[in-house]
C-alpha cells in the first residue's frame, strides 16, 4: 500500500490583485497560455516597453483580440448630453452608473447646443429648451403639491422622509420634460476590447458631440491617467529628505497610461458606415413611404406555424430595422412578401463591406429567442436600455410616435392637475421646434393627436385621424440629426429587444416591481402579458403581480 503522507498536494492559492496598469495586467494574464510563470512573476518581469511590443503583436498582427478584454479601465464622463450618454452606453458589455432623473434636480444642469446652420435656428432651439427646463421646474413643484395633497403624511413619517419620497414621484413625471440636450454625468468601466468598438462606434455618430466624445474617450485612455493617490504621495514625499525626494517621485508619482497601445489604431467603422447607408436605402425601397401601422406598446413578434425561411426573414427584417421609423412586425410582412432571392440580398447587404477583423452587427444577433418591439418614452426607455443580457435594436428619434403623458395609477394624473396645462403647451413647443430645426417631421389633424395616456381618459393614439410621416420624409437621413436634442424624454421612441426566455422572466419580474417607474413597469407587464398569449403554459412560471394594482406612494 502506498504511503499517503508523501502524495503531492494541490494547495490552491488564490489573490487579488492591485495597483497594475490594465495593459500590463492584461500581457501578465495572457501569457498564462504560453509561459508557466505565475501572474505575480510576469508582474515583476514586465515593462510598458514590453506589453507594448506583445499586444501590437498578438492583437493587432494576430488578431487576439481577447486580449483587450483582461484590461479594464475606468472613466468619468462628466457635462455630456442624455442623447450622448445614451450612444455611449449602448454597449452589450458595459458597466457603469448615470445620475439619476428621479433622484437629482436637473434645473440647473445646463444643456448642450448644436452647432446650427443659422443663428435663427440656434435661437429657436435655446428658446425651446430654457422653455422645457422653465416647465420642468413648475411640473415638478406643482405635482408634488398635488401629490401631499393626495397622500397626507403619516403622523409617525418624518417630514423631510415624507417630501424626500414624495419628491422622486414628482421627478418621475417632471423628467417627461427634459429635453435630449440635457447635460448629465456617468462612470463607466469597460474592458479595452468593448471601449475599442465603443471608440469606433461614437467616432462614426452622425451627431459632432457624440463624435468628439469618442475622440476625448480615446485620449483619455491614450494620455495620462488621473491618479486618486497622488495628492496623499505627495504630501508623504515632501516629508522626506531633500535627497531622497527626487527618486521617490519618480517611483511613485510615476504616469499611468491606462490603454495606450489597445485603442491607439480605433477609426471609425467604415462597415458600419457603408453597410446602414445600403440598407437604409433598401428599407426605404421596401416600405415606399407607407403610413406607420398602428401598434401596441408592447409587440411580441414570432414566424407564422410553418413559415419557410424564417430565419431569413427575420435576419432581412432586422437589419432593416434600425434604419427606419415602421414596426417590426410591419417590416417583417412587407420582407415575407418578397421572393426569397430578394430576400437574400437584403441580408447579403449586411456582411457586403466586412473587414478582416470586423464584427457581424447586432442585427445578426436578434432573429432569435422572443422579440419584443417596445414603443415607449425616452426616459423609461433609458431605464430598460441597462439590460444587456439581450440583443437590442434602436430606431432613431422622431416625434412620428408622439409622446407619453406621465398619468400613473394610484396618484393624481397629469392631465387632471394644475400644471396639465404647462405640459402640453411645453411639448407642443418641443414638436413645433423639432420640426422648425428640420426633424423628421409628421402629419396630423390636430396636435392633441401627439398624446398618449395610461389614465382613465381617452387620449387619441397615434394612427387615429390619418397620423402618418410627411411623405418623402420617413427616411432618417433626410432629417437634420442636431434636430433630435430638443426632443423631451416623454418623447415615444421604438426599439427591438430580443432575449431568451430566462431574460423575459428577469426583466418582467424585476422592472414590474412597485418601487420602479411607472412606465417601464407597465412595459414589464406588457411583456409578461405578451408571453402568456402566446405561451400560457410558460408563464405560470412569472412571479409578478398586477402593476395596475394600488400601491402606497410613501414606499419606494
């Protein structure tokens, strides 16, 4: 019999790791697949000479680009618009914090201002704007008076507990005001590979803002870091000998680069470029102007029992997509109807202008799973926006879709309070403006047609009353894109999300919850209401309740 006591052990050693550059830590764990070196023996044997030299070998002569994503790197972007921090976080792999519109007053946030043709649309558009944010201030002042007066204060509730909670269910309707030109700030963390395809993405943006962020991104990781340790080194060196100043400087106030190699060659996608001019043109084709059918909130779309080609029409359809204003379901009829070599070379169209080392876009992604194409204001949209378990597709802003008025169950309704008045009157203002600056413009017998209300009054939907695109205009890129920051977040806006069933269950349970906004709870409950049609067996397994159930407004 063998002598136990003299087997080998396998002692697993695990730590974490601190204060190593990203590209540095990035090269140490990579060459776990091809040195027997431990990370802390490859830390101490490296230099920013040498993870240099490996990464511009294996990474952009070889195309390892997992490389990138070992090196995560930090940022704070702060004093950009929501329409830019929305293009900005439109990442499946991002992680990262914005402030928050329910919880911090944006009056004094300032906004962006594009660089107009003319001074006069320059001065239609700041008149606008200092009007939405004028609104802004007077609709959350006068809901919250309307909301004490609904729900007095519990002897035993805290005055300022009791405004504080009373205050964020006012800013949950004043944020409808807030135009896409709002300044806000945001952390993010991203990996090097994900900041690469972020760079590149924002440097091919139609809008001069969101271009300029990718190139301040990119000199950002490329140039010096900002060190949160320097100011205690610096007092602790001063406290040393004249002598020994110098050195320790050098050491630890040393320049910290935190990607300067992985995203020096980023350029904009000339793919991505090519490949929506081609295919906005074949959605234009495709649809010839027709008016946009009238759907719900919530559409959950699936191939006819039996369908040929499926798969094909559902990859035509949503490459089409993103490049125009139509539904899904209304895109996905108009592409069935084609022959299937039509068909084929709408798809053909999106790998037609592929790179070496180029991405298939997201489209390819989202003919899968459950599809659910969400009509739904700006703001509740942003909110869903953070769910990256899913593929998302994004439609361009318009005011073809109308706008959300924040009338939610069990509080005052807007259109009943005192301020109604001033919210509508500032959204006629934003849609007349929008259109003024060039906006894709739309068609209607009387502006009230614009509004859409969850409340217990009839508010004319759109379609109703020949709402329609002007003709000739519902191509995105006849518009002027600039047009788009003076649209307030209660501005309807479509997208595609395509998830698997887990995602559906997470998404309904979670954002159904009564302490969420109103609207993206009742896009929750839509979904789950989407799912029980068409598979009732699959969601007896949704733990949800009834969002249009009461709830106490002094619990969040």
């Amino acid at each position: 019999m063998s002598d136990e006591r003299n087997l080998p052990t396998n002692e697993t050693e695990v730590y974490a790791i601190h204060g190593a550059d990203p590209e540095a830590l990035a090269y140490a764990m990579a060459k776990y697949s091809r040195s027997a070196l431990s990370l802390k023996e490859s830390l101490r044997e490296i230099s920013s000479q040498r993870a240099e030299e490996f990464l511009n070998t294996f990474y952009f002569q070889y195309g390892h680009r997992s490389i990138a994503d070992l090196a995560h790197v930090a940022f704070a972007v702060e004093k950009l618009s929501l329409l830019a921090a929305i293009e900005l976080v439109d990442e499946q792999r991002w992680d990262g914090q914005e402030r928050s519109t329910r919880y911090q007053n944006f009056r004094k946030s300032g906004y962006y201002t594009p660089q107009f043709a003319s001074e006069k649309d320059r001065e239609r558009f700041a008149k606008t704007a200092d009007a939405l944010f004028v609104a802004y201030e007077q609709v959350g002042n006068g809901m919250l008076e309307e909301l004490k007066e609904h729900t007095p204060k519990p002897a035993e509730m805290d005055e300022a507990a009791y405004t504080r909670t009373l205050k964020a269910r006012a800013f949950d309707m004043a944020r409808y005001l807030l135009p896409l030109a709002t300044n806000t700030s945001l952390g993010q963390i991203t990996n090097a590979r994900t900041l690469e395809g972020q760079i590149s993405r924002l440097l091919g943006s139609e809008h001069a803002e969101v271009r300029r962020l990718g190139e301040r991104l990119k000199e950002a990781a490329s140039g010096s870091a900002w060190n949160n340790s320097h100011a205690g080194l610096q007092r602790l060196i001063e406290e040393l000998p004249e002598s020994a100043r110098a050195k320790a400087s050098e050491v630890l106030l040393r320049e910290v680069k935190v990607s300067p190699t992985l995203v020096k060659y980023t350029t904009p996608s000339e793919y991505a470029k090519q490949s929506a001019a081609e295919l906005e043109q074949a959605a234009n084709e495709l649809l010839r102007g027709a008016e946009i059918a009238s759907k719900p909130m919530v559409d959950l779309v699936g191939p006819h029992a039996g369908e040929r080609y499926a798969l094909e029409i559902d990859l035509a359809a949503s490459l089409l997509y993103p490049h125009c204003h139509y539904s899904y379901r209304q895109i996905r009829e108009a592409v069935a109807a084609l022959a299937f070599g039509r068909i084929e070379e709408i798809i053909a169209l999106g790998t037609k202008h592929r790179g070496r080392h180029d991405e298939l876009p997201r489209a390819f992604s989202a003919a899968q799973g459950f599809r659910f194409d969400i009509l739904m204001d700006i703001g509740g949209f942003r909110d869903m926006h953070r769910h990256r378990r899913c593929t998302q597709l994004l439609q361009k802003y318009t005011d073809a879709h109308g706008y959300e008025v924040p009338d939610f169950p069990s509080q005052p309704a807007m259109t009943k309070s005192r301020v109604a008045g001033v919210f509508s009157g500032a959204m006629k203002q934003a849609f007349a403006a929008y259109e003024s600056l060039g906006g894709c413009g739309t068609r209607t017998d009387g502006a009230e047609k614009h509004a859409h209300s969850s409340a217990g009054v009839h508010v004319p939907q759109f379609g109703e009353g020949g709402v329609q695109l002007q003709r000739g205009s519902a191509s995105p890129s006849k518009a002027n894109p600039d047009a788009a920051y003076v649209l307030p977040l209660a501005t309807r806006c479509r997208s595609l999300f395509t998830m698997d069933f887990a995602e559906a269950l997470y998404i309904s349970e979670l954002r159904s919850g009564v302490a969420g906004h109103w609207s993206y709870r009742r896009v929750a409950w839509e979904m789950y209401e989407a799912v029980k049609r068409a598979h009732p067996e699959l969601a007896r397994h949704f733990r949800i309740k009834d969002v249009y159930e009461p709830v106490d407004l002094l619990k969040r």
